[in-house]
C-alpha cells in the first residue's frame, strides 16, 4: 500500500461518516490539522488559499488557478472536499461559489496560528520529573515502540516468542482478517490478506489497524467522534513530550490502553496518569521521510547507539587500536549507516540483504528462497518456485517489487539515478523513468504472475446451434449489453454467458423467438 492508497482509504471512511459527526470532528484544531494532511496537493491548496479568506470564491475563479493539465486533480480535489463536506457551495448572481465550512475554517485557523485550541493538541507537562532526570528519553520510546510492533509482526510470521501480543491485539487481527484461528486447535494461523500486510510500509500497517479499529469501535457503542479526534491527536503531538491523561474522556482513556499494545504510546503503568507519544505516533499524520520505516529499523538504531555508547566508554588502548585499524573502521561505518534490510539485487537474480533482524528475514523468505545466513547480511535468490508460492499465498508482483524497491540498498538507488541523469543528458526528451531494479528481475517476476493467470475458470452457459445470423447477432448482442457475455465466436456462432446472467438471456430468447414463430 503506497502513501496515495494510503491516504485513500483514511479518506474514504471519513467520506462515509454522516455529516453530523463530520461537523463535530471539525471542531477539533488537531483533527482539522490531521485531515488536510492527508488531502491531496491541489485540495490543500485550495484549503490554503481559502481558510483565511471569510468571501465566498468562484469555482470559475478557483479553476483559473490550475494549469490546464491539472484539470483532472482539480475535479478529483473538489469530488473529495465536497464528500468530507469542507466546501459549501451555493449560487449567487448565476455563479456557482464555494466556500470553506465555517466550522473547520475556524478550528483549522486555530491550529495554525495557535489560537483556541484548548486540549486538542493534549496537556504537556512541563516539568515531568522522569523525562527531567533521563529516565524516560527517545531511546527508551524508540525502544518500546519497536519491541510492541515487532511482537505483533513476528507473531504473524509464527516466530517462536515467548510473549504474545494481548487478547485485544489479537482479536483484532482476527476482526481484520490478516489472521484467523484454527477451530480444532485454537491457534492464529496467518491468511492472504495478512501476506500482503507484511510487505506493506510501517505507516500503512498501523492504519490498516486502526482502520478496522475504527469499525470496531462502532458495534461496540464508542463515540466515533471521540475516537478519531483521539487518534488525529496523538499524531500531532511530540515525541518524547509528557502528556496528562486528566484531559482525555472515558473513551479515550479505554483507547489509551489499546494504543500502549500496538506501541504508539507508553505509560509506566497502567494507571499512570501520564503518557509519552513514540515515533510510530508520527507516522499517523505526517508525510516525513525521515520517521522510521519499520520497527526493526528503530529496533537497530538503538542497537546501533548502545554499542556507540559503549565504544565510547573504551580507554586509550582501545583508541589506539581503532587508529592503527582505520580502514577496517572505514568500512564498519559504511555498513553501520546502511538501513536495516537494505537490499541487493543482481541480473542473476541473487539477492542480500544487510539485515541480522529476524522479523526482516522471516518477511523476506515470504517470496525469496534464502541459502546462507551472516553476522549482518543473508543471502538468496528469486526463483520461480519462491515467488509462486508467494504468488498462492495472496501476495502479489507488484507487492514484491514494491517492496524490492522500497528496500533497495542507497548505491543501488544512486546508480539508477546516475543512469537516468546521462540518458536526459543524451536525450532530454526522454520519458524513461527511475529503474531502480534490473529490468530483467522486473519482467521476470510479471511473467511468473502471469503463468498462474493464463487460465481462469468461468461458470456459466454455452450457446450454440443458431438457426442462423440474425438469431445469433441478436442473442450475443443482448448479452454483451447488459454486460453478462464473456466469450464468442462468430464464425462458429458460439457464445459464453455467466452463471448470473444466463437466465436474462434465456427469457429474452424466448420471448423473440416465440413472436417470429
């Protein structure tokens, strides 16, 4: 799931929620933030110009502002602030004008210049004692965060552990379809849907999550209001900042406990009345880059600081030992600074990556048949049994070569970069774009998908035997038009309907046939 699909489907469940309870959202500053993050560009322009403007604009004037090729992203922009019901529209003077709903205006102008906002973005507590004196600091959160995800990850692969996630984890695993339990034995057993949850970006995981949350907190009678506002504060607020509990409603204190077991928040005990947001917190709201993009990558980071932090403490000998061994220093950095599960991927189809997390490999040998395991690297190769039984299992080519992509090590990123550059040099009007894997490797994975999609089975009825062309032409034609015919052949005057459209076509050939007889 990109970022665009992403974005999508948060606004298409904010699309299907009545009107009534779209108004209450926007009374919140931190949802109306949260909200026109994840609107489109040409939308969040359209907000921009308009939130401090308190005229109604012309739709003719706000489509002189889009450049002709535009045009497409302007009528996709308007669709999708009307559904969420951002933009009033009325008539005056013959003209059709918009103008931003009076309720989010307002909250969205506090949000940016700080107006009355009262506990939307949360209650900081100055001077929380714990965060004072170290004991809770970004590495202990980054810590935290990435052991409560981790653990749900590796529970979906099967990696023996020896904690679970909690019941209320699982049983939304089981709600969202990416796990299902055995009857006979009672255990999760991992489905299609969860395969193609695996290889998806961290901010996507946690969405999908929360999306389903979402539905169900609904059968179980929860103030949806209260819940998205809850879930669009804690993406605007900062990391590593201790928050009160004071301020948060019955609901939200519930939800509190929930968002401790996927990670996203810490709290010393439950019934602590503070809070610390992680960095899984960003990833709710924010487009950066630079949040992490897997758990096990912040896992690493704080792998990777404690053994910086005790080279540090080492004595002169140990200097002196590093100095005499510069170059092996030099190349200890280079892999250091390479992200966790960076990959590499050969004409040959061999693949390594630089990954000693288990969670990492386990997803990687979903579709890679791995041969040999180092101190930080393994290796493997793409075969055409690896990636059919990826194939049966749900996961789909694109989905592999997305995330070959995502994961691709930064020289292999930098050298299709270079590539690209000296092909515009050549030819500036070209239209190629960044190939960051083999074109081989590429095409070869499509083709593998397309072995399994060369026969697709259909239930339905054959038609045959006309009495001639007309009867023929006619029977066919009426099939493909109410969209039921799925096969013919004129020469031999043959036909192919569907299951749920044969009987149409029956009672149509009856009646026509009965009035020439």
């Amino acid at each position: 799931m990109t970022t665009n699909v992403l974005k999508h489907s948060v606004n298409q469940y904010l699309e299907e929620i009545p009107q009534q309870v779209q108004t209450r959202l926007y009374e919140s500053p931190a949802t109306c933030l949260a909200i026109y993050r994840l609107l489109p560009q040409v939308a969040k322009f359209l907000v921009m110009s308009m939130v401090f403007n308190d005229t109604n604009v012309s739709l003719r004037d706000l489509d002189r502002w889009i450049k002709s090729n535009g045009k497409l992203e302007f009528q996709e922009a308007i669709k999708s602030m009307k559904s969420l019901h951002l933009i009033i529209p009325n008539k005056s003077g013959g003209q059709l004008m918009i103008g931003l709903n009076p309720t989010f205006r307002d909250s969205f102008r506090n949000a940016l210049t700080g107006g009355e906002v009262s506990n939307s973005f949360g209650v900081v507590i100055e001077n929380d004692e714990d965060t004072r004196r170290g004991i809770i600091d970004m590495k202990l959160l980054d810590e935290y965060s990435a052991n409560k995800w981790e653990t749900i990850l590796h529970f979906m692969v099967g990696t023996p552990m020896s904690e679970i996630p909690s019941n209320n984890v699982l049983n939304l695993l089981k709600h969202s379809k990416l796990m299902e339990e055995v009857d006979t034995t009672g255990e999760f057993k991992i489905t299609n849907e969860g395969f193609q949850f695996l290889l998806q970006e961290i901010s996507a995981q946690i969405w999908t999550l929360l999306l389903q949350y979402l539905k169900m907190s609904e059968t179980l009678q929860m103030d949806t209001v209260e819940v998205l506002n809850f879930i669009f504060m804690l993406g605007a607020l900062e990391v590593g900042k201790a928050y009160s509990t004071e301020s948060l409603t019955p609901t939200q204190k519930i939800m509190l406990k929930d968002m401790r077991d996927y990670g996203i928040v810490f709290q010393k005990s439950v019934t602590a009345s503070v809070f610390y947001p992680t960095s899984l917190a960003i990833m709710l709201t924010s487009d950066s880059k630079n949040v992490i993009r897997t758990a096990s990558g912040a896992m690493d980071s704080v792998l990777r600081q404690n053994k910086e932090d005790l080279s540090s403490k080492q004595g002169d000998d140990s200097m002196g030992i590093l100095e005499n061994g510069n170059d092996q220093e030099q190349v200890g950095t280079v892999s250091q600074e390479t992200q966790d599960g960076a990959l590499i991927v050969e004409t040959n189809f061999k693949i390594y990556s630089y990954s000693n997390s288990p969670l990492q490999i386990a997803i990687l040998s979903l579709f890679v048949h791995l041969k040999s395991r180092f101190i930080n690297m393994v290796t493997g190769q793409l075969t055409r049994e690896s990636i059919r039984r990826a194939l049966m299992n749900g996961i789909t080519a694109e989905q592999i070569i997305a995330y070959l992509e995502t994961h691709a090590h930064p020289q292999m990123r930098r050298y299709a970069e270079q590539k690209l550059l000296k092909k515009r040099e050549l030819d500036p009007n070209t239209k190629d774009t960044l190939q960051i894997l083999p074109p081989t490797v590429v095409d070869q994975i499509k083709l593998w998908q397309l072995e399994l999609d060369r026969v697709i089975t259909y239930e339905g009825s054959l038609y045959s035997d006309f009495e001639s062309s007309a009867e023929f032409n006619m029977l066919s034609k009426y099939a493909q038009d109410i969209g039921v015919l799925l096969w013919k052949d004129e020469k031999k005057r043959k036909f192919f309907v569907s299951k749920e459209g044969n009987s149409q076509v029956l009672d149509y050939a009856k009646r026509k046939l009965k009035k020439k007889q």
